[in-house]
C-alpha cells in the first residue's frame, strides 16, 4: 500500500505569512540593507519594494520548476544564477523606466542579489514546494518587504523633509530632522517600529493568556 500523501496547505497560507506573521522585515529581520540605506522616501521605498518582489516571485517560480533537476550539490550556486538574472532584468527596466530613480539606487538594486530574503526564500520553500504555493509565498513575501519598506520610508521623508511624495505635509515654519534622512535615521525609526511591534505581540500574548484563564475557569 502507498503511504497517504500530506495535503498542500492553501495559497492563502504561505501569502498571509509572508504579509505579517513571517514579515521578513519585522519578524526574521532580513533584508536590512535596503531597509536602512535607500528607504529616505516613499518613492524609493516603493521602487526598491518593486523591484525585490519582481526578482522573488521570478525567482521562486524558476527554481520551483526546476527543483527536481537541479543537483543538491550545486543548488545554491544554481540559485545565485537564476536570482542574478531576474536581478538584472529588474536593474534594466529600472534605467530605461525610471532614470532618476536608478540613479539614485544602483548600487543597492545590483545588490538585491544577495539579499538574504531571497535566497532564503529560494532555498527553505521554492525548491521544497510546488510552483502556485511558492508564487504565493514569494507574493506574501514581496507584499511584507514592500510594505516595510513604504512604511519606514514614508515616516522618514515627512520627519525629515516634511514631504509625502514630495508634498509638502508642514507650514512653512516646520524645521525639518535632518538625521531622518540620513543612515542613523533609518536605524532609528526601524528600531522604534520594532519596539512598538513586539510590545503589541506582548500585549496579544497577554490578552489571550487571559482569555484562556477565564475560559478554564469558567466551563460552560
């Protein structure tokens, strides 16, 4: 007789992880690079944003594919490759589309490359999974990095430019925090964020905790 094959979880699951519970930037952590260097605005934070959840998407569906053709011993080279290319696409598009943009971020498009996100992506789930579910962890994924990154980059640019996608947000009197757009400025509002993210975990965790202490002590 053959062994019963476990269930695929739903699509929803891994995208919903990869949005909040497993958000690469404020859960694992990964991904500082970015997050700290070039999000000093919305606009960045949504083109570096795009340009990661293209490469990861790109890259889980290839690797997915082809998972049970490429060698173990070579896989994380094999991996680099694939991400190398859909890194190059993203960086070719960015310069024809959006000169400014590329301008200002090169050097840090070029190393999405080696950004931690994607290949951990690449190796803890698409080559262990089909290719919708690692598509939909790649979105999930992409949508959290995305979302940290417009978050952190929206908080600097008004505290320290006083601007929303360069509308200006204050009165001619505000004095702009020049710190905010600088690197220690992205140290500082990620360090912030983080804080408030885990005091919210603890006050969830707290509140349950209770909710099950009257639910033990009170059985219906």
């Amino acid at each position: 007789m053959t062994e019963p094959t476990e269930a695929a979880p739903p699509l929803s699951e891994p995208f919903f992880n990869g949005v909040w519970r497993e958000n690469p930037t404020f859960v694992q952590v990964l991904g500082m690079c970015p997050a700290l260097a070039v999000t000093n605005s919305v606009l960045n934070g949504i083109v570096m944003g795009a340009a990661t959840t293209f490469v990861l998407v790109m890259s889980s569906l290839m690797i997915s594919a082809l998972r049970k053709l490429i060698p173990s011993q070579v896989r994380i080279s094999t991996y680099v490759v694939v991400i190398a290319t859909f890194v190059t696409v993203a960086d070719f598009t960015l310069q024809a589309m959006l000169p400014a943009a590329h301008h200002e971020m090169a050097a840090f498009i070029s190393l999405i490359v080696v950004n931690c996100v994607i290949l951990g992506r690449a190796e803890a789930f698409a080559s262990r999974n089909p290719v919708l579910l690692s598509i939909a962890d790649a979105l999930g994924m992409g949508l959290g990095f995305s979302l940290a990154m417009v978050l952190i980059g929206g908080i600097r640019e008004v505290l320290g430019s006083g601007s929303f996608f360069g509308i200006p947000v204050f009165g001619p009197g505000f004095e702009p925090w020049v710190v905010m757009v600088l690197p220690p400025g992205g140290f500082l509002v990620l360090g912030v964020l983080l804080l408030g993210l885990a005091k919210l975990a603890e006050l969830r965790g707290r509140a349950e905790e209770q909710r099950s202490r009257a639910a033990g002590e009170n059985p219906r």
